[in-house]
C-alpha cells in the first residue's frame, strides 16, 4: 500500500465542508499573520526575528543575532506550509514572500553547503560543537522538508538546491569512515527529512545517511549524559534528571526500546523516521520495536484528545497513566508529531488502529492549538482550565488560559499551518488493487489502479455528519477494491452499492472492503452511526475516578463557563439522561453543541444540633443539595474563542 504523500500518480483535493474552511484559513488568514509576526509586524506579539536573522546571515542587514537557536525552523515550517497552501489556494503575495526568503536563505548559505543564520552571526567558527542543544540539524531536516515542499508545489529548484546543497555538506562530515565524525542531533527531524529528500531526489546517499543517524541513537552511552562541560553557547544540559539522554531519545537503541520517553515531540520525529528506516530496509526488529512504541503511547500515555507528554518538565512522557487534566502539557507540535506518525503507520499496515489516533489527535490536540481566525495560538493544551487556579500556582505556569498572538518559542504555529496545508496528503492511499479511504472529507482524489485511471468525488459533512457518497469516474469498467474506514468511534453503520445494500462485504482491520467491477457513475453511500457517547477512564488514571468525558463522532466535547456558567466541577452529567445534537450556525461559525442531562451540585448550609461545618469541610450528613441542569458542551478544539478567560473542564463528574 502506498500513501499519496511525495508521489506524483496520485493526488488529492479538499473543495468544500469543514476542512475546506479550515485550510481556507491557512491560505488567507494564518499564513499571512505568521508572515509578519516573523518579520515582527505584529503589535504586542512576542518578538521572532527569523526572517531578520536571514537577512543578517545574508549581508543585507546589520544587527545582532536574536531568539532562539533553532529559530530557522519556524522559517523552514512556514515555507514548507506556504508551499502546500499555495498548491491549493494561489496567492501571488504569499508567493513573492516565500520566493524573497528563498533567496535570502540562498543568499545566506556558505560557499560550502552549510546554512544556519545562528551559527553564522552569532557562533561563527562553533558549526556541530554542541550536538545536544545546537539543533543544527533539527533546522536543517525542516529546511529539508520544505524544499521538497516548495518543489512539488512549484516545480522549481531554487530551495530544493540549497537543500541538496546542505545535505551533501552534512554527509560529508558525519557517517562512518576517515574523517567523518560519528554523532546524532539532540532533537530528531533530520532523519525523516533525509528520506523525504531522497524521494524526491533519488539521491540514495542521503536514505544511507538517515539510516546512519537512526542506527547511531544510542550507541554512545556517554552522549548526552550531562557529563560533558558546558558548550560554547553555555547551555548543554541542564543538572536535571528530567534531561537525560532519554530526554534527546539517544538513551537506547531503536530496537530494543520496550516504552515511550523523554521528550514528546522528538520521540515522535523519531517514531516516525524509524517507519521510513523500516520501509527501506525491511528490519523486522524495527516493526517490532515500533508496535511496542505505539501501544506504550496509545495504550497508556496518551489523552483523550491525542495530546502526548503530560509533564511540562522537559515536556515529556513520564510513567504509565499519568495524566492528569489540569496540568497536562500536551505540546501542539507533540500532537503533530503524533499525527505524522500515525500516518505513516497507516500506509505501512492498513489498519484502521493508526488512522483512528491520527484522526483523534487532528481533530482535538492539533486544532485546539490555534484560534478559529488562526491568529492566537497555544502551545500547552489542557483538560482542565480554572482561571483563578492559573493565577497563583507555580506548577500550572506553563498552562494558559487564552490563547497568545505569538511565542517566544513559535515551533507549534507553523507546525499547524503546516499540516492542515497538506491535509490532502494524508485523506487518501492507493495501491496496484485498492482505493484506501482513510479519512472523509469533501474532495476529490485520482489514481492509477493498475492501468486504469481511477476518479472519485467525495460528498459528506464530516465530522458534523456521518453520511459519505462517493462517486466515480473511469473509462469503461475495472475491478478492484475500495477500502473504507470505519472509526473506532462507529458503533454501527449502513452502505449501498448503486442503491444496494452491501451486507455481505467483509471489514478486515478496521476497513469495509468492498470489492466490484466498478464503472463511471458508481455511487457509494456510507453512513456511519454518530452518536453521542460517554467515555470512561482507565481506572489507572487516578484523576479521573468517577469522571467521564463526553464524544460525537471524532471530536471530543468540553463544557466551559460561558455556556454553563462558573464552578464547573459542581456539574455531574447523568449518563442516563436524554443527549442531543444539533448544529447551531451562529456559534464560532458553525459547530454541533450537545446537551446532556445532569446535576449542578449547591453546596447546603449547615443546620442546627450536631452538624458543625469546620472551615469549608464539614460532616456526611451535611447534603449538598442536587439542582437539574441541562449541561451544554462544545467541541474541545473550539474552546477558548468566546469568552475570555473562562472556565473549560472536559471531564466531568458522573452520576453514580
């Protein structure tokens, strides 16, 4: 099976429904805002410097270095996404900025391949001499990506060759052999870049290469200890445990690893090399290492909405179960990161496990990371949001209430951008057979099925409906398979074949298959059950005894103070109550509210005799008094664009 991701006989597009609003969004609202916070246009948005940073590294400016070291990478990310978008939506603004910081970047690179504005203005001379925290080849991977990016949407090879350009210069420094030195990057994207880039390219030294760096991890068990002396920039390591080399996934080598830790978003960047290194090789031990990987994440450390690494300390996995909703960490780009890996599990095996996280994780951790107008952001994304509680505590600093206009850490906004751009990417598979459908969304997708020109016509509503139609378009008639997901949310579902019901069609790892002759004009309709249905914990997950979490179809829902009014915990949803749905046009632009039935809890003053209240404890046989209440909740990813400041809890109580 094979993905539509980097292949040219295939191709998908999104024209109209829920995502063709969101990635008409991208195009006209978010790219454009990020193109000025780069540039520091925004006003009273954390300052980025990014593309002045270019401009200095290139002899056009003067100035001083300034944010962080890896800040190339929010260039490359919003390149990579402008690329995409401008594939899909032609803006001729949006393209003279993308072209302009192509030939800044170009500009910038040195007579020998290497390109990095921090090293360049800041650490001249300093190239690779921190490999823990230097992230030169983080930036390098997503300027890698990009060029692919910028290549297949334009077909030109102005960034492409800078790119190559950089990728030879890295390999000619690092590998096995005279000369070369043996190391990895303290933070992973090099790898699967590499092998983007050797799709494109067909150049096979940069696949050997990302197998080097891949194969590398963990073979040095004195890398990334915190025994070395501080780097030149005096920042290699922090004195912690939380830093240790599982924090840089260099703790152990790829096969043996038994469980999901360190730092969130490069276990992710690494998981989802290790996919390419497996389709390249064919090393059994890597599937193997990878199907623990994934059942450690998706098993027992991972949220509800798809958010990954609970611990804002060294933004990482920490044990089994531990997830809690008011503190939870949750990284946009860690989401992301989830979702990419997911993907390419997808496409590797064909089952329905992998594209149901990808489609949890999107539709709940990756688009709660942005405003509806794409101009706020949050980088931690939590369960549980008291304001009050927010105010005071130390260890709830790192969560925010409302969204931000930027941050001084900007990796998650064009990691968004990025890949709601390429959504179309991920919709579809094709193999020499069989049409895969992974996920539903309105559109269109064409491909060669053996030597048959195939066509489809997606109609649906998703996510605010379950009904799909599909319809075809090929000369004259052709047999193979079409393959339709059916979610791990579904409980149960319907399908016609030109108006006949297809009853007796198998589903085979999460997928209906449905096998015909097919012809132009064939119609499948799919409707899958969207019900509202309540969630439960693992009884392992100590925070949430006796709570439950309310879902429809892939999103899950979240009630916040504005619709309930304050003191959210007091609300306890009767699991038996009457439910309903329905989509209310005039809320943040169009969204399915429900309503289910419960409880608001009223705490009862203390009579007379016995019952003594001490302080705000006070004995059993003080009731709280139980107040009907229809409780109104909202999809998660929407909370947070209506009131300001408010109270959201995804979590509640349950009767009983």
């Amino acid at each position: 099976m094979t993905s539509t991701q980097d292949k040219g006989s295939s191709w998908a597009t999104v024209t109209g429904g829920f995502w063709a609003g969101k990635m008409d969004m991208v195009a006209r609202e978010m790219l454009p805002y990020q193109w000025k916070a780069l540039n520091d246009e925004v006003e009273g948005a954390e300052p980025s410097h990014a593309v002045e940073n270019f401009r200095i590294a290139a002899g056009e400016s003067n100035g001083v270095y300034r944010g962080t070291v890896f800040q190339d990478s929010d260039v490359a990310k919003w390149l990579e996404a402008a690329s995409y978008s401008l594939s899909h939506h032609p803006d001729p603004g949006l393209e003279a900025h993308v072209e302009e910081v192509i030939r800044l970047i170009a500009k910038a690179q040195r007579p020998d391949g290497y390109i990095n504005s921090y090293f360049i203005v800041a650490a001249p001379g300093m190239r690779w001499a921190d490999l823990a925290w230097g992230h030169e080849f983080y930036c390098a991977g997503h300027l890698f990506e990009a060029a692919v990016a910028h290549n297949a949407a334009t077909g030109r090879t102005t960034l492409l060759d800078v790119a190559r350009r950089y990728a030879d210069c890295i390999d000619r420094a690092f590998g096995i052999g005279p000369g070369k030195t043996r190391g990895v990057c303290g933070h992973p994207e090099i790898e699967l870049a590499l092998f983007r880039l050797f799709r494109a390219t067909g150049e096979a030294r940069y696949r050997d290469l990302a197998v080097f760096f891949l194969d590398e991890r963990g073979r040095d068990p004195a890398a990334f200890d915190g025994s070395e002396p501080l780097g030149p920039y005096g920042f290699t390591i922090p004195r912690t445990r939380w830093f240790g080399r599982d924090y840089f996934q260099n703790h152990e080598g790829l096969r043996s690893r038994e469980d999901a830790s360190g730092h969130a978003v490069r276990a992710m960047y690494l998981h989802s090399a290790m996919v390419d290194e497996y389709r390249a090789t064919g090393d059994e031990s890597l599937l193997s290492a990878l199907h623990r990987l994934w059942d450690s994440v998706v098993s027992r450390r991972m949220y509800v909405t798809g958010g990954i690494g609970s611990q804002a300390h060294g933004e990482r996995f920490t044990a089994d179960f531990d997830l809690p909703s008011d503190t939870a960490y949750a990284e946009t780009c860690a989401c992301i990161g989830l979702a990419l890996w997911a993907a390419r599990m997808t496409t590797l095996e064909g089952d329905s496990r992998y594209a149901d996280v990808f489609e949890r994780a999107l539709y709940n951790g990756v688009l709660s990371g942005a405003s509806l107008d794409g101009k706020r952001y949050f980088y931690v994304n939590p369960l549980e949001v008291v304001p009050q509680v927010l105010a005071c505590r130390q260890d709830h600093e790192h969560v925010k209430g409302e969204r931000v206009q930027w941050l001084d850490c900007a990796c998650c906004p064009p990691n968004i951008a990025r890949l709601v751009a390429s959504l179309p990417s991920y919709l579809y598979g094709a193999s020499q057979d069989a049409i895969w459908v992974h996920h539903y969304a309105q559109g269109e997708f064409a491909a060669k099925i053996g030597a048959v020109n195939v066509a489809i016509r997606q109609e649906t509503d998703y996510p605010w409906s379950g009904r799909i139609a599909l319809v075809l378009d090929l000369e004259g008639e052709a047999g193979f398979e079409i393959r339709l997901r059916i979610p791990d949310w579904c409980p149960a579902f319907s399908c016609l074949v030109d108006g006949v019901e297809a009853d007796h069609d198998s589903v085979e790892s999460g997928y209906l298959v449905l096998a015909r002759r097919w012809r132009s004009g064939s119609r499948i309709e799919l409707d899958l059950a969207m019900e509202i249905r309540f969630l439960e914990a693992d009884s392992r997950i100590v925070e949430l005894a006796g709570k439950l979490a309310i879902q429809r179809g892939p999103l899950v829902y979240c009630a916040e103070s504005c619709d309930n009014g304050a003191s959210l915990h007091s609300l306890i949803v009767d699991p038996s109550a009457p439910t309903s749905a329905f989509f209310d046009p005039a809320i943040m632009g169009g969204s399915v509210v429900v309503t289910v039935g419960g409880f608001r809890v009223e705490a009862e003053t203390a009579g007379t005799g016995e019952a003594r209240v001490v302080g705000p404890y006070h004995p059993l046989s003080v009731a709280a008094r139980l107040v009907p209440a229809r409780i109104r909740a909202v999809p998660y990813h929407q909370w947070g664009n209506r009131e300001p400041g408010g109270e959201m809890r995804l979590w509640l109580r349950k009767m009983g």
